[in-house]
C-alpha cells in the first residue's frame, strides 16, 4: 500500500468521477455545452455571468448570447473536473512517489501541463499544446517504466487520461461540439472512472479467490469491451442529436421495422472544423441509420451481459450475487433507453441511461479487479 489513506482517497475519487460523468451529461443533455464559449474561463472569469454583468457583452457576448441559467451548469462541472484531477494527481504521486524518481516525475509533468494553460489563454495555442504533449509523454512513459507496479502504473496512466479529458473538454467548445469530441469526452470520462475503481479496489485489497477466475476473466474482458463500444454508440446518438430520429416509436422506427437510413453520412467521424454543431446538422437518414445501430447493439450487448450474468456468474458460488447485479443494471440499462424513446427523452430519464452506464462498468470492473485465482 503507497500509503495507509490510498484507498479511501480512490473511493473519494470514484465517487466523484461519478458525479462529474452523469452531471456532465446534465449539462449535455440540457443543451448547455456552449454556454460558456470560453475556455478555461467563462466569458472571461472564473465562474459565470449573471444577467445583470454589463461587462460581458464587451466580452464575448458578441460570439454568443449570454444565458446565465445555463452558464453556470457548464461551469460548475468545469469545477468538479478540475477537483477531481486535483484528486487524480494527489492518487498518482501518492502511488509512485517510492518508485525511481517517481516523487520528482508526477509533479515535473503535472507543472509543465499546468504551465500550458496560461500560454494557452495569452493566445500562444500551439506552445501551449506541445507542453501538454510533453507532460502527456512523460506520464505515459513513466507508466511503461513502473508496469511490474500496478498501482504506480495505473495512477500514471489516469493521470495522463484526466489531462487528455480536459483537452477534449477545451476542444468540445472551442470546436463548437464537434460530435467525435463529444464522444470522445464521454468516453474518457468513463476510462478515468474504470481507472480510478480498479485502483480503489486494488487498494482495499478485498480479492474474490476463485478457481474459476481465469476463466469469468476473459468472459468479462469481452464484456466490457462490448459495452464499450455500445457506450461509443450512444456517445454518437447524443452528440449527432439522434436520440428521436425515429420519433417517439419502439421498437419500430418511424412506423418500419427497417426505415431507410443512411449509415455511409451517418458514420463520417471528422467534418472539420468550423462548423456549429448545435442540434446537429445530419438530414433524418443518417440520424436514423445512428439510432438503428445503437439498437441494434443494444441488443447484441443486452443479450451478451444478460448470459454472462445468468450462465456464468450466477452459477458460480462467491459470484452469483454479482450476477444477479449484471442482470439487474443491464435490465434497468434497456428499460432506461427504451423509455427515452417513448417519452420523447425527458431529461431526468435521459440522465438516469448516462448513469446505467456508469452502474455497469462498475459491476464489470469490479469484478475484473478483484477475481484472483487461489493462489495469486
């Protein structure tokens, strides 16, 4: 154990990964991304207007027009992700500061990084972003370096990960939500999240000693790569504002059980940039064929979770109540998405598919971090 507080730090962490993913996608969700049309300020300070603020029309009010009521959301999770990458670094020093050099490496690369944001609101973008790749190389170098130590490794890698996350999350504004930015962002959220909850169950040192544990292993492996990319789906469903293309009809779409749909416009990644992707601008085609294939992949995934849950963990004792979790979040994940849809994806709801997302990595992660085999 790095130190005898790690793991309550890494639960600290996890908990508010959390709050940062599923708040993040309030902000999403209630068309609040561009609110603040500054990085990493809001038009100009550190917290938001308010509608009394004449100063901010000199500003950047001419870029976009001020809403306060959305502002703050944009902003008040600009601070939650800051706090957790304080966190972050607290848990990756923490972690390799008994490694070589390692209590020199973390805070020399966290510094160069810091350093690039000022250079980068001066103005000075591209010194800026080769800082940050600098300090990016360094953590990631460090990382291979300490590989035989797990949790030195791992807290090097996420902090390198939250870095990145804060580069996306610069670039989904300053790229006016560029959807494979937005997707990115989601995604990285959700790595920083799996990270964070292996090093906290790693450091609780709570394993699940189990012959069969090689075996569940690769089983879940494959899970969770599955529902990864069923996560980057629904990334591009939110970011191309396509969650309604087939109206508010399941499991029909738009009266068909296979309307026409353009998956070719549908699936371009990069557009360039320069374009305002607010509300999307994808004709119904391609909206259409990006809904058809997260329900399409919800149904692979669905099934998937469901028979790893019902015939591989719940038949194995020490695991099955695990089990019955998977079946259970993957249940509450489908019903959630279904919802969406047939209620024209009021907010609460469309939060609550975020965080079933969350809920099922954790039971995934989870059990990958803690099956051992008996004498490991």
């Amino acid at each position: 154990m790095p130190y005898r507080h790690f793991h309550r730090i890494a639960w600290l962490a996890v908990v508010l990964a959390t709050c940062v993913i599923v708040f993040g996608a309030f902000v999403r969700l209630s068309d609040a991304g561009l609110s603040c049309p500054d990085w990493p300020t809001c038009y100009g300070r550190a917290t938001w207007p308010k509608a009394s603020d004449a100063e901010v029309a000199a500003h950047l009010s001419d870029i976009r027009p001020v809403e306060p009521h959305k502002a703050w959301r944009e902003q008040v999770h600009r601070h939650l992700a800051a706090t957790l990458g304080l966190l972050v670094l607290l848990l990756a020093w923490l972690a390799a500061r008994r490694e070589r050099a390692g209590a020199v490496v973390i805070p020399a690369a966290t510094a160069l990084i810091a350093a690039a944001i000022p250079v980068y609101m001066i103005g000075h973008h591209w010194p800026a972003f080769a800082m940050a790749a600098v300090g990016e190389v360094v953590l990631l170098v460090a990382a291979v370096r300490w590989s035989n130590r797990h949790l030195a490794s791992v807290g090097a890698v996420t902090l390198a990960v939250i870095v990145f996350q804060a580069l996306l999350g610069m670039w989904t504004v300053t790229w006016l939500l560029k959807p494979a930015i937005v997707m990115a962002h989601l995604l990285g959220g959700l790595l920083t999240f799996a990270l964070l909850l292996w090093m906290a169950w790693r450091a609780t040192e709570q394993p699940i000693r189990l012959v069969q544990a090689p075996v569940l292993k690769r089983w879940l492996a494959v899970a969770l790569a599955l529902l990864g990319v069923q996560i980057a789906l629904g990334g591009w469903v939110s970011a191309n504002y396509a969650a309604l293309s087939c109206g508010t009809q399941f499991p029909k779409c738009v009266g068909l059980w296979w309307p026409p749909s353009d998956f070719q416009q549908g699936f371009v990644l990069w557009r360039g940039i320069g374009v305002d992707y607010e509300g999307g601008v994808l004709d119904g085609y391609a909206r259409i064929a990006i809904q058809l294939a997260h329900r399409v992949g919800a149904v692979v995934v669905g099934l998937f979770l469901l028979g790893v849950g019902i015939f591989k963990l719940m038949r194995v004792p020490g695991v099955r109540g695990w089990g019955v979790a998977l079946v259970a979040a993957t249940l509450l994940q489908i019903g959630l998405g279904i919802t969406n849809v047939l209620e024209g994806l009021p907010l609460p709801v469309a939060v609550a598919h975020n965080a079933g997302a969350v809920l099922l990595l954790f039971v995934l992660v989870t059990l990958v971090a803690r099956l051992q085999r008996p004498d490991a």
